[in-house]
C-alpha cells in the first residue's frame, strides 16, 4: 500500500476520525492525528488505528518547552509506538525530543515554518528578517543538525531541502498540499500532490480536501492515483 498519502483526521473527536478512517478504507495507511483532537481522544484513536487497524499515524503536537518539558512529554508518547511525531524545529527542542524518544521507534520530525505563514505572518512575529523559502531551509539544517529525523515544509521548499547533504537519508512532509482546484483554507504555501513528491517530499499531508469531499475513498483514491 502507498503510504506516500497521510491523511490528516481533523475531527473534533476520535468516533468521528475512525468513522471518517473506516470510511476510507483501505486505500489509505496512514494517518495525521493533531492538536485539535488531543482532548477529543487523539490518543486512544492513534492506539486503536496502531494497534487494532494496522496503520501508520503521525502525532502532530509541534511540541515547544524548555528541554526538560519537551523531552518528558516525547517519553510519554514514545511508548505509544507512534510512527511519527512532530516538535517545533528549533535545535534544543529537537534534541530534547530525540533523547526523549531514545530507545522507541517513533521519529522526531522537526517543523521548518508553517504553511500557513508568509513574511507579513513572520514579521508580525518579530522573526528574523529575509526570504521566507531560505528561512525555512536553515531552519532545516539547524534541525538535521539538532539529530531530527525529518523536517516539516512546505512543498515550495522541499527541493531546497532533499538538495542539502544534512538531508541525507531524513524525511521531508509536506502539509500544504492541495489537488488541482481544491479550496486552499488557511494554506498559503501549496503545490499539488504530484508536484510535492517530485520536489522531494516523501510523504503528503492532505485533510480537507480528502474528509471533506462527497466520497472520501475516492477523493484518497485519487490523489494516489496522481502521484508519480
């Protein structure tokens, strides 16, 4: 099965997301389960997609702390046996999630700069000043450096990145795709599926466009169909 898809269930609650995973089938394997469904029963969705459905998820906490914090929250949710789990990308974050994982399978992928954002979002933020793509690019370095496992990105940088030594033999995911005329919502750093994974991505993150449609089988369906 292709695994190059993850579905985003940005449900409000674990009974709607594993309605929504059984709906889908099994043309999907793996699964995104965020923030927003944390006190909804992420966990246990996550356990029972794992362990009784026999699929990959992807917990997407961008957990941010000091290193103490970050590390035993990692420790905690390293014993989920999770395939993925997201920290933000700053260097002593990510080392405290790496050492927080040690000894578990699940991978610490570091977020660059969300996809969400542009310069005006960053600027707001009194982030550093220059180009958003090469912003995003060292902060992947940084977070290679730091021992991550992969990196959060928009596909707009994925090639950047894939072309890195740092990233030899680490994961690049990018959110932020969208099929040809799909709504974009709050993204705004898209390119379409086939483009995210010639760019270098290894996985997709796709959401809205796959549990919103009519028929979310077929939505998934044929967003793999599209994949290089």
């Amino acid at each position: 099965m292709d695994d190059r898809l993850i579905v985003a269930l940005d449900m409000g609650n674990a009974i709607a997301g594993m309605e929504m995973a059984d709906r889908i089938g099994d043309s999907v394997s793996f699964y995104k389960i965020g923030l927003g469904m944390l006190t909804g029963g992420g966990l246990a969705l996550a356990r029972e997609l794992k362990d009784e459905r026999g699929k990959r998820v992807f917990l997407d906490m961008k957990l941010f702390d000091i290193g103490a914090t970050v590390e035993a929250a990692v420790k905690g949710l390293a014993q989920f046996d999770l395939d993925f789990l997201t920290v933000h990308g700053d260097p002593h974050v990510v080392r405290a999630a790496k050492q927080g994982a040690a000894g578990s399978k699940t991978r610490i992928l570091g977020v660059t700069v969300l996809t969400s954002l542009d310069r005006a979002d960053l600027d707001a933020a009194l982030i550093a000043p220059g180009d958003l793509h090469e912003l995003t690019v060292e902060r992947a370095v940084r977070a290679f450096e730091a021992g991550a496992d992969g990196v959060i990105a928009s596909p707009r940088e994925a090639a950047a990145i894939r072309a890195l030594p740092e990233a030899q033999g680490r994961l690049i995911v990018t959110p932020g795709v969208r099929p040809a005329g799909a709504a974009l919502g709050d993204q705004k750093r898209v390119e379409t599926p086939a483009d995210a994974i010639a760019a270098g991505a290894d996985h997709i993150v796709v959401g809205r466009p796959v549990w919103q449609a009519p028929d979310p089988r077929a939505a998934a369906q044929a967003i793999l169909a599209e994949l290089p």
